[in-house]
C-alpha cells in the first residue's frame, strides 16, 4: 500500500541518553515517505512516480536523509516519490538495481561514498563511471573515539601505541573501516584491526560494552554519546572542528596527520541519463535541499549540508575512487 510523504516536526539535536541517540535517525525514517510499492501508474500532477534506491536499511543516515529530502523534494519536483530500500553488499545491491534502471529520469539511488570504494574490493560492479551524479547534499567528518576511563588518552597515542588496538566499524570496507586504514597507513601504525559490526549503531554499542578499544563512525554519530559522557572523542578527520557538536575535538590535521576522510551523502542516475533530466532532478532536489524544513532536520541531527553540483559530484566521486584505491590495496583488500 501506498502512503503519503508528510513533513515531521524538526527534533532537538541533542540526544538524552544513549538509547535515544541510537534510536533517533530510526525512528525518523520509519515515520516518513511512502513504502515500498512498484505499481505503475501516474502521481495526481500527470507524472509518473520517481523511485528513489536507497541502498541501506531503513534507520540508518542515508536512509533517513533521503526519506525526508523527498518529504520536499515531492513539492519541488511535482511528482511522488517512492523510496525503495534494496539492501545486501555493503550497498552494492541497491546501486547496482539505480544504476541498471532504464535512464529516463524516473528511477535515482541515494549515494554514499561506498560508490568509490566498493569497486576495489571486488564486490560491487557499480564505479563512479557507471553512474551520473545528481547532487551532494551532506558530509560528515569521521571521528574516532574510545571509552571515557580507556588508557588511550590522545590520537597521537592511539597512532603510535604498540599494543593491539581493536577499532570497531561499521563494516568492512564501510568508509569507517577504509577512513581510519588510510589514517593507519599514513601513520605507519600497523597495530589497528578493525572488528566489523552491522552499521554505526552497533559499533558504538560494541565499544561502550568494551567489545573493542576504540570506534571509528561519523561525527554526528557519535557526538551525543560524547556529550552524555558514555565516549571521548579524539580527534575528527575533517578539515576543520566542529565545536557545535564536538567541542574541543582537534583535526586530525591539527596534530600533523595529513589525512581527511568524509562519509558524503547525495543522489545519482543511471549513466545514460540525459543532460536534461539530470538538470532537472538537480534543479528540484536542490529546491529541497534549500528548505528550511529539510534544513531544520539536518541541523537538529548534526548533519552538516555540503552541496556540489552533477559536475562536481562526477568529478569528487572519481578523484575519491582514486584515492581510495592505495588504500585498499596497500591493506591487503584489493578484489579487482
């Protein structure tokens, strides 16, 4: 059954306690959007329905975010939307499923920075080439953390201890996982292994029941966790603080890494998309992305808007395939 996508009321960014920071996003992107429903047909404006891939489960940022840029994006685009979560291989199953679709401007996937990785490890055939971008709409910095009574008490001891060090993730070969081997690998510190888990939640839950020594997930994601006292944060790996949500929290730059490393959140289209439906998709989504309502949720969740265009969404997704790519291979992953 088909359902229609209604605006929510903007929450407050900051999360009580830890139950509600990890429910948060989940019970978000339950409440909003229409279901899962292929029937053909036409939406009330004459236009047919756009399906929206997302390629992850519902709960989770990608997810949530798209669920709620549609809330806009369905005034702004004159046309219902349908979001269709198609799971399975660290999202390779759901980009695969847009980026197949018949480029008529009426199916787009929801992209994440997996689109330039995933292809190193041999698991997904879907590349930055297979695809055009639509938009970038967030990024956030990675961060590292540990428990606030661990022994590790900087990044910079993090990245030169001679102890094991089990660093959770949320999966192999999720951002989180290749953000922090590029750290590792530009650190020289070969003493990290990461311990994989099913999505940002669990990582988080594993490293305060003391399954791991440490946790590498998005700075929005672990910013109420830190400010309820349950994790310390060490450093982020973005180009500049973030001292709305992170306060006092240094770059990794800071402290003489030169290393970024951004989960990015946006929309693409088959590759044969045409320069006019891809103007158009862009022109709407934006509109959207612009809202205050959409602006209000984003900023409520502590996610940071950063906008690129189709172009230079193309070219940030190729640049970041490359960089990518020594990563993977210098720690042992490479599957091409």
């Amino acid at each position: 059954m088909r359902t229609q996508i209604r605006p929510r009321r903007s929450r407050s960014r900051r999360a009580p306690t830890a139950i509600a920071a990890l429910t948060m996003i989940s019970a978000l992107a339950l409440t909003s959007c229409s279901t899962d429903d292929d029937s053909a047909g036409e939406s009330s404006s004459g236009r047919p329905p756009l399906n929206l891939v997302v390629p992850f489960n519902p709960g989770g940022s990608a997810d949530g975010t798209s669920r709620q840029l549609a809330v806009y994006a369905q005034e702004t685009c004159g046309r219902e939307i349908i979001i269709r979560n198609e799971t399975g291989g660290s999202g390779t199953v759901g980009f695969q499923s847009a980026a197949s679709s018949t480029p008529d401007g009426n199916t787009i996937g929801s992209a994440s920075i997996e689109l330039s990785i995933l292809p190193h490890l041999g698991v997904s055939p879907v590349g930055p080439d297979d695809i055009r971008g639509i938009m970038q709409y967030s990024e956030q910095p990675i961060a590292y953390g540990v428990p606030p009574n661990s022994d590790i008490e900087s990044i910079e001891e993090l990245l030169t201890t001679d102890e094991d060090v089990t660093m959770a993730s949320s999966g192999t070969g999720s951002i989180y996982h290749i953000g922090f081997a590029g750290l590792a690998q530009e650190a020289d510190q070969p003493n990290i292994r990461n311990v994989p888990y099913g999505g940002a939640a669990g990582a988080l839950q594993a490293v305060m029941g003391h399954e791991t020594k440490a946790v590498a997930v998005g700075a929005a994601e672990i910013a109420p966790f830190v400010e309820a006292g349950q994790l310390r944060a060490l450093a982020i790996a973005g180009d500049q603080r973030l001292e709305d949500i992170l306060p006092g929290v240094p770059t990794l730059k800071e402290v003489g890494m030169d290393w970024t490393s951004y989960a990015i959140l946006g929309l693409f289209a088959p590759a044969d998309t045409s320069d006019e439906d891809i103007e158009e998709l862009n022109r709407c989504f934006n509109e959207a992305r612009e809202s205050q309502g959409f602006s209000d949720y984003m900023d409520n969740l502590g996610f940071t808007q950063e906008y690129k265009d189709a172009s230079e969404f193309d070219a940030f997704l190729a640049e970041e395939y490359d960089r990518y790519r020594s990563v993977v291979d210098e720690a042992g992953l490479g599957g091409e």
